[in-house]
C-alpha cells in the first residue's frame, strides 16, 4: 500500500521537476534549493470550484485554492487576525481618515512575466467596480479614487472614512491583478503569488506548481495538488490510504477518533470564522416579541447541543464575534440556559404553544443540530416543525430571499459580517437604528473607536437576541504527522500552502 | 426485416422526442433559480435580473427549448452557466470515464453470470446449484454503492492492496488505471452479476425443457454438451435483452459508485450540475444518458433478430 502511494507521488513529482527546469532553462537564478527541494503534496478537500475566476463565480472554493497561493494582496491578514503587510510593504492613512497610502515592494512579478507596479494595483480595485460581478464587488463603492503617484506608490482616497474598506482589501476583493492577464480568468488565472496554476482535472484535482520567481521567500513544496472530495467518507478513505497527505477542513467531527487513535496522524483544532447561526426571521409577529427571541436563547443548553451535534468540537460564542477579531469578548453570560426563566417568559408574552417553522438547509450540521435545536425548544411549550431545503439552490431562494420562514440554520462563514447579517434587508430582517449608528461609529473612527464600537454593537445583538448563536465552527485539520507549518486557525478566505512544511 | 428496423427507429425517434420535451420540463419546474445561485449571496435583484438574461432565461420557455433541441441536433451543447466552459466536451470528457466504469463491470457481470446461472440451471436440484442460487440472492439485494463501501473497507483500509478512490486515464498510466479501476468496477460488476445470473438461469431452465434438448440428451449427449450445443444460443436472447435494459440500472449504479469512489465521470458532473443549478449541463448530461439508454435498447432489438432467427420473418 505505502509503496504504491509514495511511487505514486514520486512520479508526478518527478514528472513536475522535469517540466520545471523545462521551463526555467535559461534563466539562470533557479537553482531548484528551495526547502524542500522537489517534494509535493497532496491536500484533501471538500468543494471543488466551478470555475477559477473569484471576480463573477461566488463562494469559498475559489479563493481557499487560489488567494495568497496564487493571487496575492495589497495587505494580508495572519492567523491572529491581524493586517500585515503583502504586496504593500507599509501604508499611512491620512488625519481625516479618508486617504490611505501604499508603498509597494518592488520586485514582484506576475506569472505571465509582467512586473507588478501600482497602475496594476489601480487597474484591480477599479475593475472590482466595473467587471466583477458577484456581491462582493459593493466594498469598493466607498473608493473615490485610486491613482498611482509612482510605480511603487498607490493612494487610495475615500469617499468616508472605513475601516472595513482596507479590512476587506485582506479578502479576495483585494486581489492584484495584471493588466495584460485577465483575459481567461476561469481557467488560466494570472496572479504574484508563491504558487502558479499548473493543471486542473474538473471533477478531481487541481495543481499548484511552485512559482519559481516569487518575489517573496519560496515556498516549501514544488507542488501542491488539491484534491476534491464530495464525500467525507471517501476524503477520510483517502488519508487513511496515503492519497492525501492532509485532510484541509473536516466535516464530520465524529469520525476523528479514526485519527485521534492513530500516531501516523496529527490532529489540529482551532477556530474559523464560522458563526452557526439559528437564525430568527425578525418580521415575523410571534419573534418581533423580545421576550420571546430572548426565550428561545434561553431554552438551548448550548454544550448539550454542540456535545450532541457537532461531537463537542467547537466553541460557543454568545454574539456575531469570532474569537481572533480585535472586539471579541465572551457574551456567552448573556443569555443562559434557563428552562424554567423560558417557559416562563413565553407564556408572558402568548406565544406558549406557537408554531415556528425551522427550515433547514440540507447541510450535515443544520440536519443534525436542527433535531436538537427542535426537541429543545419543545420543551419549553413550542412547536416546531422541520422543513428541509435542497442547499444551496432551494434554502437561497426560499429562506434567503423571500424570507419566508421562522427559524433557520446556517454557518455564516464571511469575516466580520455582523453588520452584513444583521439588518433589515438580509433574510433575518433584523431593523435596528441603534445597532447601524453602533456599526457606523465603528467603521469611521480610529482604532480604538472601532473595537469599542464593535464591542458595544456586538453586546446590543445578544441582548437584543437577534439570533441565537449556536456555536462557532471549529477549524479541524488532520495530516500526516510529519507535516508542519499547517494554521491552527482558518480565518482568511484562503487556504495557506506557503508554510506547509515537511519535517 | 425492414418493416421491423423502421418500426423500431420510428420508436427511437420519438421516444426521443418525448424524453427531451420531459427533461426540459423537469429543468423548469425544479426550485432555485441559477441566476441567483451563480450569483450567491448579497447579490442584488438587478444583477440577478441582468444575468437571467444573459443566460437566456427571461426568454419564453418555447423558444428556449427550441433554442437547446437545435442546438444538441447541430451538436453544439452549450456552455455552462456556472463554469462559462463549453458543455460538449466536458461531457465526452466524463462520459469516456463512465464508459470504462460501465463496459468493464458489464464484462466482470458477464463473465460471473453466464458460468454460474448456467450450472445453477442444471444443477438446480443439486446443492451446488442452490448454494449459488442464495449467494446471487445475496448479491440482488446489496445496492452498488453499499458494495463498493465494503470493497473499500477490506481491500483498501484493511488490507491496502488497492487505491480507496481516485482515478487516472489508460494513457497516463495503466498500471495505476487498472488498480483505481477494479474495485469500482467490481462494486457494480458483482450486484449486477447477480441479477444477470438470476435471468441465466431462468433462461437455461426454459431451454433445458425445450424438445429439441430433450431430442439431443435423447441421442446420448450429456447434459452440458448437450447444452452448449443446442442450448445456450437460445438461452442468450432473453439475457442479451435483459442486458439491453440492465444498461440503465448499470448507468445509474454508475453514478453512486463515481461518488463513492471520487471517479470524475458523468455521474459527478451531474451532481454537481444539479447543486449548482447549472441547468443546460444537467439537461445536457440527462438527455446524453437517455441517448445512450434508448439507442442501446435499439441496437439489442436488432440483435434480438439476428439472434433468433424465428423473429426475421415478416408478420
């Protein structure tokens, strides 16, 4: 077994070596002494893309592959949410808040041999505006101007102060582009990073190969292989195998005892960004009620539920706030578990025996927590009734656009999108003056505006019990023992290969 | 003769034609609207609206079935709403890979059946004949893709003689080709097997109270002989039929088992054509399988004939 696998790998690897110094041939400074020399690796994931242009396909898959792997940003953001420095070497920010200025590393070089100056970094923020197409594409609305004063200084002037804008620029929307590379996006993506887009197998793999003039320090592997799984079972099968060298995120918590058990593997938890939200529709008579959305809060045994649904792996947060943001404190106190307090408050306020609707979008933790969340909730006197909805296609129109149900389950997975959450046009239809003064206090003022700001907006939310946070995805890794380098938390949009390393 | 060929390809037609009006229909009434899946969240009505149109859905459904059916007639497939890649040769891509899945767990089915539903028809009264009479009642109810979990559980966790999952084309690496394919292979290969061998038998046991077998066994032959020289081409026109409608079951199977065994073939295209509402792949994909179905049941219908000589002349 061992040695078919590890042939397997050698061949492709030296396969991949042979069309490198191909390439390279000639140009001299390739000398192929990176790290780790010609080793490869091979990472096991859940979501294959539909296509490789992030700027008109949306989800997760596309910047996970390719952002900070094969695209790099103006600013980037490390595992302790911090923003670092990128492809911006440093940056000010005028008195007023509303000028940001970039100073550019010099030597960066896109794949297609093209040199990175700042007409390249105007040219991507504004062809967000212009070309892409997703939703994303509305944070650069506050940009009123970017303009390149050399090729190696921007100035990015808006039209108020944010905060969020440069918070952003850490995210796909931040990604440079070259100008004369944005024509075959979908399939032939052209970017500064560590890593160049070698192959894709649709439906199985995709290859990342070794950047040979990255401007930065190389990375370890020569080639990283991203390989798709749809079933958990086949992607846990294929670690247990020696087909992949490393399980990216896990989806099935209970079965890590698999690996916990065995010392050829490491098993690595951390936190994401990933709220699991039971969302209320706040339009609804019965929830517009306080009372009775601070009772549903107060009729869930938090631990119970993750203990039950989500194998204990997880951490439980009591607001929209993941850990790793600036403004995180612990609201889990907020609304304690409290059968009685419950049951109590319902009959106060006449919803004792209502009838909520929780539709459930048709994702493993929504099924399995939903049956919690149910039995829960009935037995502080209400009544709910499950529907399950085909994800994505019949949750996204029925519950997130027409709004039309009581109560949800879903994983809002976006970074610091408490506000995009949480207001009168998304589907929890949560109408709130207070909390969008609170949010854009923050967003305008300095640093420590923001934090307080941000902790006083997060507060109002658990006490107001816009939803319920059930409890806060964990980022679950396992690898061969060997590997290192591998981030304990999954914060970012992107799936770090720069530091992997093999001991 | 002719009469038959041209009654049958008038079937074909409209079979065909019936099939593509329902799986356009089925596209139309299925909930999620691709524009605002392609899109995801947050994304406002107008840019919704702006790609529906883009994507040719605001148009009347007739137009847009005429649009497809004339497209698919010219051989022009598409291209995908999600992916912006042309659909045809996404799915000769895919189709090859079932293709392989499919043939191969057809040959394993065949060379499992015909040996052991024949000797379960002449020794039916006999242990050896009942002993596998109640294995290939094992094999009837065991789903493809329970089968293939199992496969992969003993030779692949346990064991590790063979890869879990994955695949790699013939050309690339043959060795490697042969390893990946033989469990999925064998997991619909095995059930399919069993069905096949139920037909096999029933077919023999009719032929072995046929006179003509009864005549030969008469002239002294013995049973097997006897069977192989007078029997079994009877036999086979039941089971070539039988074959013909088993391609469907051995399609589907094909599916599940490309999910189990992360195989990049049409089953996955579908799948993830169907989740992503990429409606004109699923369309397409579905209408190729039913082509595939459909023209195979009328290549065994002609074969039927040449089979079987009493079905050649003329009503």
């Amino acid at each position: 077994m061992k040695s078919y696998s590890s042939r397997a790998i050698a061949l492709v690897g030296a396969a991949a070596l042979l069309a490198l110094t191909a390439c390279s041939a000639g140009s001299g400074t390739s000398s192929g002494s990176s790290p780790g020399g010609d080793q490869s690796l091979v990472v096991g994931l859940v979501a294959e893309p539909a296509s490789l242009d992030f700027t008109t396909t949306d989800g997760a898959a596309i910047p996970q592959a390719l952002l900070g792997n094969v695209y790099n940003g103006l600013v980037k953001q490390d595992e302790s949410g911090k923003i670092v420095p990128d492809l911006a070497k440093s940056w000010t920010v005028s008195p007023d808040r509303r000028t940001y200025t970039f100073e550019l590393v010099d030597n960066a070089k896109f794949t297609n041999g093209a040199a990175f100056t700042a007409a390249d970094a105007v040219f991507s923020i504004n062809r967000v505006k212009t070309a892409w197409t997703t939703s994303l594409k509305s944070v650069m609305d506050v940009v009123s101007e970017a303009k390149a004063v050399s090729p190696t200084q921007l100035q990015v002037t808006l039209t108020k102060p944010s905060n969020g804008w440069l918070f952003r620029m850490t995210t796909r929307v931040g990604a440079m582009f070259s100008q004369t590379g944005v024509g075959k996006l979908a399939t032939d993506p052209v970017g500064t990073g560590p890593y160049k887009f070698g192959t894709w197998k649709r439906g199985d793999s995709i290859v990342l190969q070794r950047n040979d003039a990255y401007w930065g320090t190389k990375p370890f592997f020569n080639q990283v292989t991203l390989k798709y799984f749809k079933d958990p079972t086949a992607l846990n099968n294929a670690l247990l195998t020696g087909t992949i060298n490393v399980i990216g995120t896990v989806q099935a918590p209970e079965a890590l005892t698999q690996f916990t058990s065995n010392e050829k593997y490491q098993v690595i938890e951390g936190t994401t960004n990933g709220e699991v939200v039971l969302s209320f529709n706040n339009s609804r008579p019965v929830l517009k009620d306080l009372r009775v959305r601070q009772a549903i809060r107060q009729a869930i045994d938090h631990q119970a539920l993750l203990d039950t649904c989500f194998a204990g792996r997880g951490k439980l947060i009591g607001s929209m706030v993941p850990p790793t943001d600036p403004w995180s404190e612990d609201l889990t106190g907020v609304a304690p578990f409290d059968k009685a307090k419950a049951t109590a408050a319902l009959q106060a306020a006449g919803a004792a025996g209502a009838t909520l609707r929780l539709r459930l979008p048709t994702l493993p933790y929504a099924t399995s927590c939903g049956q919690v969340v149910k039995s829960q909730l009935e037995q502080v006197g209400l009544k709910v009734t499950i529907d399950q909805l085909e994800f994505p296609a019949a949750w996204l129109t029925t519950v997130f656009k027409n709004a039309d149900y009581d109560l949800s389950i879903v994983a809002h997975v976006e970074p610091r999108d408490l506000g995009a959450v949480f207001n009168a046009k998304y589907y929890t239809r949560y109408d709130d003056p207070t909390l969008a003064g609170l949010l854009a206090a923050a967003d305008s003022g300095d640093e420590a505006a923001q934090v307080d700001n941000m902790k006083k907006a997060a507060r109002r939310l658990s006490e107001q019990a816009a939803a319920d946070w059930l409890f806060l995805l964990p980022n679950l890794v396992v690898a061969d023992k060997n590997l290192t380098g591998l981030p304990a938390n999954a914060i970012t949009e992107s799936f770090d290969l720069t530091r992997l390393a093999r001991s | 003769m002719v009469l038959r060929l041209v009654e049958r390809t008038a079937v074909l037609l409209v079979s065909l034609a019936v099939a593509s009006v329902l799986v356009f229909g089925f596209m139309v009434v299925l909930p999620g609207d691709p524009a605002r899946v392609a899109l995801g969240v947050n994304a406002s009505d107008e840019a919704v609206a702006q790609l529906r149109q883009q994507f040719g859905l605001d148009r009347p459904l007739a137009t847009q079935y005429a649009d497809w059916v004339g497209g698919l007639l010219r051989g022009d497939f598409g291209t995908s709403y999600v992916s912006k890649v042309a659909i045809g040769p996404q799915i000769a891509d895919r189709f090859q890979v079932t293709l392989w899945l499919v043939v191969v767990a057809m040959v394993i089915a065949l060379v499992l059946a015909a040996p052991a539903g024949t000797v379960m028809a002449a020794q039916h009264r006999r242990l050896s004949g009942l002993a596998l009479s109640a294995l290939s009642q094992v094999g009837v109810a065991i789903p493809a893709f329970l089968a293939g979990i199992l496969l992969i559980m003993l030779f692949a966790v346990k064991l590790g003689w063979l890869p879990a999952n994955g695949w790699t084309p013939p050309a690339s690496d043959p060795g490697m080709f042969l390893k990946q394919l033989i469990l999925p292979a064998l997991s619909l290969g095995l059930v399919q097997g069993a069905v096949l061998t139920r037909y096999v038998r029933s077919a023999v046991l009719d032929v072995l109270r046929e006179d003509y077998l009864r005549t030969a066994r008469a002239k002294g032959l013995r049973p097997f002989p006897a069977l192989w020289r007078h029997g079994l081409r009877n036999a086979a026109v039941p089971v070539v039929t039988v074959l013909g409608l088993q391609l469907a079951t051995l399609l589907i199977g094909a599916v599940v088992v490309e999910r189990v065994f992360v195989i990049p073939g049409v089953g996955s295209l579908l799948l993830d054509g169907v989740s992503n509402r990429d409606l004109l792949l699923v369309q397409d994909v579905v209408m190729v399988l039913v082509v595939a179905v459909l023209v195979v049941n009328f290549l065994v219908d002609l074969l039927y004939v040449a089979l079987d000589p009493r079905l050649r002349v003329e009503r």
